[in-house]
C-alpha cells in the first residue's frame, strides 16, 4: 500500500532541525570542513542522514555497511548523478562521463575507457607514467622548498600523463602553451563542486550574473578553445591505421551511428583533469609526508625497493607486484588521507527506500568514504598509520572490503588502475632516489579546492645517487 504524505514525512531518515527555506544550511556554516561537519551530525543521528540545503534534498550515509548498500546491493536506484542542480545544467556537465546519467554514460565510459586502460598507440601507459616519474626526479634535483614544491611538481607530472593519452605526445615543463593549460585547468577545478549557491537557492539565477560566475565562464571558453584547437590539429594529422590517443579515438568514430561528439570529447578532457589530476599530486603529497614522519616505514620501502629493482631506476608494474609492503604503504596512506571524503554525489530519480526509510526523489546522496575508512568494525586502531595492516599471513597484499578510495560499483572511478599506477610509480621513483627528512610532527587536513590534502608543511629531498 502507497504510504501518505503523512507518513512518507514520518519515514524520512533522522536529520536535524530544518528551517524554513535555509533548512539545514546554517548548521554547516563555517571554516571546518564538510566531511568533518558530517561526521559530528553523526553522533546525533546515526549512519542514515538527512538534511534539507535550501532546495537541495540531501542523503548521507556512513560506514562500510550502509555504503557498500548504497554502491552495490541498492546501485540500480542510487547510480544516477544529481543532474538537476543548476551548477550541472549551467555548464551542460552531463555532455561528459562523471555527471551523464543512463545510456549516455555507459557509450562515454565506453568510449574513454580504452585511453585510460589498456593504453593506445604504441606508448604504453607505464612507459608513460615512468617517464614522468624520471621527470619529476631530475625536477627534485633542481628544486628546494616544502609541500607547495612538491605539489606544484606533481602536478605537472600528472597533467602531462593526461596530455600524452588525450592529445599522445607529452610537454617538456617550460612549454609556454603548457604552463597556459595547467592555468587554465587548475582555475577550472577550483570552480568545479556543488557549493555553488544558485544550487541551494535557483532563484537567484533571475538576478545579474555574479563576477565569479562571470569569470567561471571566461576560464570554461578559453579550456573549450584550446580543446577544440587541439582536436582541429589532431584532425589534420589523423591516420585511422595509428589510433594512439583519445582524439585519434574520436576521430576514429565520428562517421559512425550514435558516434560520441565533439562536445563530448571537450566534456571527457575536462573531466580527465578535473577528476584525474590534481588529486594523484595531492596523494603523493600526502605520500611524502608520511614517509617523512615515519622514518622507518620509508626505509623499509626503500630496502624493497632496492632489492626488487637493483640497478633500475624505475618500477614497471611487474615490479610493484613483487614489493606488497611498498603497495601496503601507499593504500595505508589512501586510507587515512580521504582525498574525496565524500566521493562524486549520487543521487535518486525516483522515490526508493533505504534502511526503512524514504528516500524522495532527485534526492542527492552523499557516501561517507571517510567513515568507510576509519569504521571501527572493519579496522583495528583506525586512525593509527599502519601499513601492516594490508599484509596478510604469507606476506601478500591482502583486500580490504572496507578499502575503497576510487568508490565502488557501476560508477566507480573509470582511471582508478591508471591513478593508482602513478602513485606506485612515482612514489617507488622517489623513494629510490631520495631520502625525504626533517618533515612536520604531524599531518593536518585542509581542503583549499576539491580535494582534502594536508597543510603546507616542510620537508627536505636529499638525493640517494645521482639523476642521470
């Protein structure tokens, strides 16, 4: 029997207070971070929250339990994204993969998985990702400072990795026309999110357009204008016989029936850096950072490291498969920094029910990764760093159910083997060649843009041997 107005009120999962119109935006009002915020609704209201932002029905869920639900066992009604929130309809996100919905998705995942996993052309991903890694180890050598100079050297790294598979051929750091396009994508990403107030409120879009919706606008055409450039050169070059990047993909199909668009190639490029960038810099980041804190930790990885490559400079992935600690460390390090505490939101189409609870429809839903990662029932002493723990008995790299920093299920992240694969080879890069010091007694989270990565902090590189 349908459930009354009335009791479909009753069932709403527990939640705070609402006011009238603001309803619960006031409460997380502040300078502390949302996730952080979330985390002490909890402790009220249990691992099943629901708030109201303005006109923005809002889910959270918690722990490894519930969101495993939402991801697997419930996928089909929480698989969508909340394309109704005026940020996405404004800038035509859904014309990409990590906002489209349905059908659509599945082509453009389709479509763009090839790039990221196997690889095309004859440039494989991991002599792509070495050569990077090479890179950002002659950088080091040139460079000293703290974290920001690791980052902004990280960055680099990972955006050229994108280049060389969207566009197939990599920059040298100076380029001109590259130090524009890392510009422009880093100030893309800092406007990227859902916090955007005409989300809450979609009436105020009947007022004058904003200077940061004005600027917004201004930095998305200069990005669509270099992508489309790129495209037009790709066009002119193109051999159908010789298919070694994304555009080549594109150019490929784009007779064919249903074929994916240019603007949906200009859509995957920015979801490409936007969700695949910044966020591996930021987790080798955090990586050196908690080399530098735990001395030992980063000896023991050195010494595999060392007896596993000898006289090489650089893993391939082979050589990862034979040092489980040095994989240990960097999943340990995923797990406690939470770069996306909250993941992408999902979102339901249709009124379902969790947990005994309504859900209403064009409800966005939050899955909790922070609490999946530090969930007492799943991890032993969860907020202390300690690599072991993805160690089984036999010494082999052992699954956590409770482990997943790429989120799960049919929208897990599509780059998640190629990110992961930066990490690993970058970091056992480094490790082989520098010895990182003098770094902060502790690591504290701040979350400047997108992602959560910690405070600036200082360390110091020294090198091993040297750089050829």
């Amino acid at each position: 029997m349908a459930l009354s107005q009335k009791d479909k009120k009753k069932a709403l999962p527990p939640g705070p207070r609402r006011y009238p119109v603001l309803g619960n935006l006031t409460q997380l009002k502040g300078d502390e971070m949302l996730y952080v915020k979330l985390n002490e609704m909890r402790k009220t209201h249990g691992d099943v929250l629901y708030l109201q932002l303005g006109a923005v029905k809002m889910l959270v869920v918690f722990g490894h339990d519930k969101v495993s639900k939402i991801l697997l066992d419930q996928k089909d009604s929480f698989k969508f994204r909340p394309i109704w929130l005026v940020e996405i309809k404004s800038l035509e996100l859904t014309k990409g993969i990590v906002w489209s919905n349905g059908l659509q998705n599945e082509k453009l995942r389709k479509f763009a998985l090839p790039t990221v996993h196997p690889g095309l052309g004859s440039v494989t991903l991991v002599q792509r990702v070495q050569t990077e890694a090479d890179m950002v180890a002659k950088a080091l050598l040139k460079e000293k400072g703290d974290s920001a100079t690791l980052k902004k050297v990280f960055y680099q790294a990972i955006c050229n990795i994108n280049c060389g598979l969207i566009f197939g051929s990599r920059y040298e750091y100076t380029d001109s026309e590259f130090q524009e396009f890392i510009c422009l994508m880093d100030q893309l990403l800092q406007r990227q999110g859902v916090k955007n107030p005409l989300n809450f409120f979609p009436i105020l879009q009947k007022l004058p357009e904003s200077k940061k919706t004005k600027e917004t606008k201004c930095v998305i055409s200069k990005v669509s204008e270099f992508i489309h450039t790129k495209i037009a050169a790709a066009r002119e070059k193109f051999d159908s016989g010789n298919i070694g990047s994304l555009l080549d993909a594109y150019l490929a199909q784009e007779d064919a029936e249903n074929s994916v668009t240019e603007e949906n190639v200009y859509h995957i490029v920015r979801d490409f850096f936007v969700a695949g960038t910044e966020n591996v810099a930021i987790g080798l980041v955090w990586l050196i950072g908690y080399m530098a804190i735990h001395t030992d930790v980063q000896e023991k990885c050195r010494n595999c490291i060392v007896e596993t490559l000898g006289g090489k400079q650089t893993a391939d992935m082979e050589d990862i498969k034979k040092m489980p600690y040095v994989e240990a460390t960097v999943q340990e390090v995923l797990r406690l920094a939470n770069i996306a505490p909250l993941s992408v939101p999902h979102a339901v189409h249709e009124e379902v029910e969790f947990e005994g609870f309504i859900v209403p429809k064009d409800t966005m839903v939050l899955t909790h990764l922070q609490s999946v990662h530090t969930d007492p029932n799943y991890w032993e002493d969860s907020e202390t760093f300690n690599p072991d723990r993805f160690i089984g008995a036999e010494g082999t790299l052992e699954k956590k159910d409770a482990f997943y920093p790429y989120s799960i299920g049919s929208r897990y992240c599509l780059a998640a083997k190629l990110a992961q694969m930066e990490l690993l080879i970058t970091f056992s890069t480094l490790l082989k060649r520098f010895k990182f010091t003098d770094g902060p007694q502790s690591l504290n989270p701040s979350q400047p843009g997108a992602f959560v990565e910690p405070q600036n902090f200082s360390v110091t590189w020294t090198p091993i041997e040297s750089v050829n």
